[in-house]
C-alpha cells in the first residue's frame, strides 16, 4: 500500500472534518509540523479536538490554530511554558477545554489505539486529581488506574525523509511522538524534508512503515 504524494501542504490537510479528534506530533517545536498546521488553518475545519505533547509555543504553529478559535479542547502533558500565552489566555477566558494526561500515559494511550488494545492500568496520577472518576485497581500490592485509548481522526506528523511508497524516517529528536501517532489515526499525513526513490531508504532505519501513512508532502 502506497501513500500518496501530495503536491501542496494544502492538499495534504484537505478533507478534515469540523469536530475531527487531530494528533499533532511534536516536542515542543521539534518535529511539529508546522506547514501542515498552517495549512489546516487555511483549511479551515472547526471544533477540533487537538491532541499534543504541549499547548502550542509562541504565537505559530500550533498556537496560531488556538488563536484562531478553531480548538475546542487540548489533550496534552504541558500545556503551559514560558511562551504558552495563547493557550493561557483561551485557559484562563474558559474559552478552550484541558485534559492533562501524564506524558508516559499520553503516548501508551495512543499506542494503545494503534495496538487494537482496549484499555491499560498504569500507576501514574494514582492518588492526584488526574485519577478523579476512573477506575483503579490493587495488583501485586499497588494502585493502578484505568486508562483508555486515544484514537484520532488525522494524525499531522513532521519526519525527515519519506520514499514514494510513505516510508518515513525520522531526525533525531525530532521523531518523539511521530511514530505512536501514526499508527493512532484514521488518516495519516506526514510532511518531509525530503521524498525519494523506493529503494534509497536503508530499510533498517524506516520507523514509521507506508501501510500507516497516507499522505506525505516535501516541504
């Protein structure tokens, strides 16, 4: 299964829904997917549910999405830094909902998704107001609480290098989320730095395989 090679980030994001749950990668700016972001602004889908290890930086990328209105709610882990003053803001109006999700938590949720698993216990947030109204369990003598998958509509992931098929290979830091993120959604879209030939990626540093990704755009 090949993705498709998209000409424009515009044409990579077109078809996203208003109320679609999107996944966004990236550690802080490291590996967001910047253009594809920009594009969704463009695009114009409403009521998102946005999915991210944080609240946006500054005043692009991500955050320029949540200035515009366009999120309902952050599921994140650190919704708050030194330039979280969009978020903040939205936060602080009631204009935007949080759920905080411990950051181990947050990623195993997604792989869960991805790995068809229907529910985890995990020990972190046990005894804090994260475990409020959740299930919790004793095993081998410790408290776990119940954790349930989080599935999204579109996954926008930042790699570095993908073939024509949509096998994708990350930069360093930059792959944090990318990988469990892709396995995660419905609809895949990947920007790049770079596309080549079927063949010119060393099949021994592909971490994101083509059957997860649908569409990928050079940027």
């Amino acid at each position: 299964m090949s993705a498709t090679i998209c000409a424009t980030a515009e044409e990579a994001v077109a078809g996203i829904e208003d109320g679609s749950t999107v996944l966004v990668g990236g550690f802080g700016l490291a590996g967001m997917p910047v253009q594809l972001i920009d594009a969704l602004i463009d695009q114009g889908a409403t009521d998102l549910t946005v999915v991210s290890n944080n609240a946006g930086n500054g005043d692009t990328g991500l955050a320029a999405l949540l200035a515009r209105g366009r999120v309902r709610k952050v599921i994140c882990s650190f919704p708050r830094q030194h330039d979280s003053w969009v978020f903040d803001g939205l936060y602080r109006d009631g204009r935007i909902e949080l759920e905080l999700v411990p950051q181990g938590n947050l990623a195993e949720r997604m792989r869960a998704a991805g790995a068809g698993i229907g529910a985890f216990f995990s020990p972190t947030g046990v005894g804090t107001p994260l475990a409020e109204g959740k299930e919790t369990r004793e095993i081998d003598g410790r408290t776990y609480v119940l954790e349930h998958p989080i599935k999204g509509d579109v996954a926008l992931i930042g790699a570095h290098r993908a073939d024509r098929m949509g096998n994708l290979v990350y930069r360093r830091t930059a792959r944090n989320f990318g990988p469990v993120m892709a396995t995660a959604a419905t609809t895949v879209v990947a920007q790049v730095t770079e596309v080549v030939d079927v063949g010119d990626l060393d099949p021994e540093t592909v971490v994101t395989p083509s059957i997860f990704v649908d569409r990928v755009v050079r940027v």
